[in-house]
C-alpha cells in the first residue's frame, strides 16, 4: 500500500506517507495518511484516529521529533515542518477538511479531544529546526 500512495497520491484527500522518528524507539516510522491542500506547497493533515480515545501515535512522534519529519507522495520525498494549527487556524482548516470529506466532522463527535489539524510545510534545503 505504501508503494502506491508513494506513487499517486496528487489529489486533495489522497493519501501521503507521513514518515516520522519514533518518540520512544528512535526508529523510523510511516504512516498513510490523508492530506488537504492549505497556502501554496503546505498541506494539512488530521489526527484523528478514527474518533479513538487517544492521538496515534504518529502526532506524539511529530512532537518529539518536528525536525525528522517527511511526506512521500506522487513520486516525492519531501522534508517538511509540522505545525499544530490552533484557534481560528484550527477552525477554518476544519472547515475546509470536514467539507471536502465529512467523515472527520463525525470523528469529532464521537470523541471527547479536540482532534489536531496538523500544517505540513515543506523545509528549504538544509533547513533543520533547533
């Protein structure tokens, strides 16, 4: 499965491989996730877990490791910075995800957590974060 979102993956709630560093073992970790387009190359993601309990995992190992952070889709790997969007961010991107795909709004209501909408912004050339 992984093979073909590296592939495809070029339309609005496709799906991308989110490759993070394990929180815990240091180990490298991917994960297929949906993405829906924000400003210019920056793409918006959702932890929700299916309306699980808890975040997965993946969104504990972006915290731990924002600077170790990847996307691969459509043929690309592209280094990228994670941002959790908060506020009116937060609520205008859930917005536009629970438009284009209203499975995440339901998510919401089964659940007792906010879930985290997460900004992926590509990192320039030997960008690293401190």
């Amino acid at each position: 499965m992984a093979d073909r979102i590296r592939r495809k993956g070029t339309r609005p709630g496709d799906k991308l491989v989110l490759v993070t560093v394990g929180k815990k073992t240091g180990l490298e970790r991917m994960t297929p996730v949906r993405w829906f387009p924000a400003e210019g190359d920056t793409k918006l993601i959702v932890a929700s877990a299916s309306g699980g309990p808890r975040n997965p995992a993946w969104y504990y190992n972006l915290a731990a490791h924002p600077d170790r952070v990847r996307v691969e889709f459509a043929g690309q790997r592209v280094e990228v910075t994670p941002e959790q969007l908060h506020g009116a961010d937060r609520d205008n991107a859930w917005r536009q995800i629970t438009t284009q795909a209203s499975g995440f709004a339901r998510y919401e209501r089964i659940t007792d957590r906010q879930i985290p909408v997460i900004r992926l912004t590509p990192r320039t050339r030997g960008e690293r974060e401190t």
